[in-house]
C-alpha cells in the first residue's frame, strides 16, 4: 500500500464518508485500502484540533455546558433507548449507536 498524503480536510471528508457508510471503521477502511491505525490517529488528531479551535474562538467547555433532560425508556424489544432533547430536537440513542455520529450530531443541535 503506497503512502498518501491527505490534508486535514480530506481526512474530515474520509471521517464522515466512513460515518455515513453504516460500516464499522475496520471494514470501511479494508474497503477503501486506507490504514485502520492511520485513520483512527487522524480521527483523535482532528477532534482534538476542532476542541482547540473552540476554545480558541471563546468556546470553552464551561461556557457552552449545560444541563440537558435525557429520558431513558424501554422500547417493545426491551433494547434500551435513551432520548436526548435539547433545543426542540429530540435525539434517540439506542443499543449499537455510532458515537462519532452522535457526537457529530450534537455539536449541530447545540449550535441551533
């Protein structure tokens, strides 16, 4: 497998096509010859730059925390399932949910 040099935005771009696929980052990666150690490293990377980037803008944790109502709930298939509301949005967390996606999610319903 040859070395490729991507850009951070590039990466966002093969972070979100692996989030959108429904496959697990293992398969998605073996799928589109892209490194699994590789990927995971460049993941922690940029969340940790986009963490920086907030706090540097006047974001800090302490300032955009705040309490929110989270509803766990039995559904019919006894699975567990935990509803998140926050600004209008109601946002269903079950069993086997993608936590990037969720995280991804969140930070989009907290800026509504």
């Amino acid at each position: 497998m040859a070395m490729v040099k991507r850009t951070n935005d590039e990466w966002r771009e093969l972070l979100a096509a692996q989030r959108t696929s429904g496959q697990s980052q293992k398969e998605w990666c073996a799928a589109n010859s892209v490194n699994l150690h590789t990927f995971r490293d460049r993941r922690g990377r940029l969340k940790r730059k986009d963490c920086e980037k907030d706090v540097s803008a006047g974001q800090s944790a302490k300032d955009t925390t705040e309490w929110m109502r989270i509803t766990p709930e039995r559904l019919e298939s006894e699975s567990c399932a935990i509803n998140i509301e926050r600004n209008g949005f109601v946002v269903r967390v079950t069993e086997g949910s993608d936590i990037d996606l969720l995280c991804e999610v969140l930070r989009v319903v907290n800026r509504v």
